[in-house]
C-alpha cells in the first residue's frame, strides 16, 4: 500500500528507538498496533458499507428497467383475469352429470 521496505522499516524502528528509548518502545509499540488495528477495521467497514450502496443501486436501476416494462404487467393480468373467469374441469363435470 505504501510500498514501504524492510530498509525503510528498520530505520523508522531505530529512529524512534534513539528518539523515544528501550523502556518506552514497547508502549509506544502496542498503541501504535491498536490503531492500526482500529485503522484497518474501520478501512474494511467502510468498503462494506460502499459495496452494499453500490448493490442497492444496481438493484434499484434492474427494478426501476424492469417497472418500465408495462406490457409484461399487461399481458399477466389479463392472463390471471381469464383464468379466473373460467370455470374448473371439476366444476364442468359436476354440472354435466346435474343436467
């Protein structure tokens, strides 16, 4: 990500050694990892958080495409108004066998 090498490391870790010294590496140590620790979990939720906008998006325009196609509708209402309208094969049989 920073493209940083281990020449590159070993100098910041000798820097702050001279700079800070041997008893107060170690604390500046562990608090440095927690925020990158905190760095890298609020990097990562973040990603999460745009990838699913990006999902609804794309969801939202397939179903805005898809609402736009008015004779599809058409064409299966009128398809469940005829079903309805006729009878049952069961119906058709019971009022033969009354006749």
């Amino acid at each position: 990500m920073f493209d940083i090498g281990f020449f590159e490391i070993g100098l910041i870790a000798t820097v702050t050694l001279i700079v800070v010294g041997p008893e107060k590496l170690p604390i500046i140590a562990k608090k440095a990892g927690l925020m990158l620790g905190r760095t890298k979990h609020f990097v990562s939720q973040i990603k999460t958080d745009i990838d699913q906008q990006i999902k609804a998006e794309e969801l939202k325009t397939i179903l805005d495409e898809q609402a736009k196609i008015t004779g599809l509708e058409e064409i299966l209402e009128e398809r469940l108004d005829l079903d309805k309208e006729k009878p049952a094969k069961s119906q058709l049989k019971n009022s033969d066998k009354i006749d």
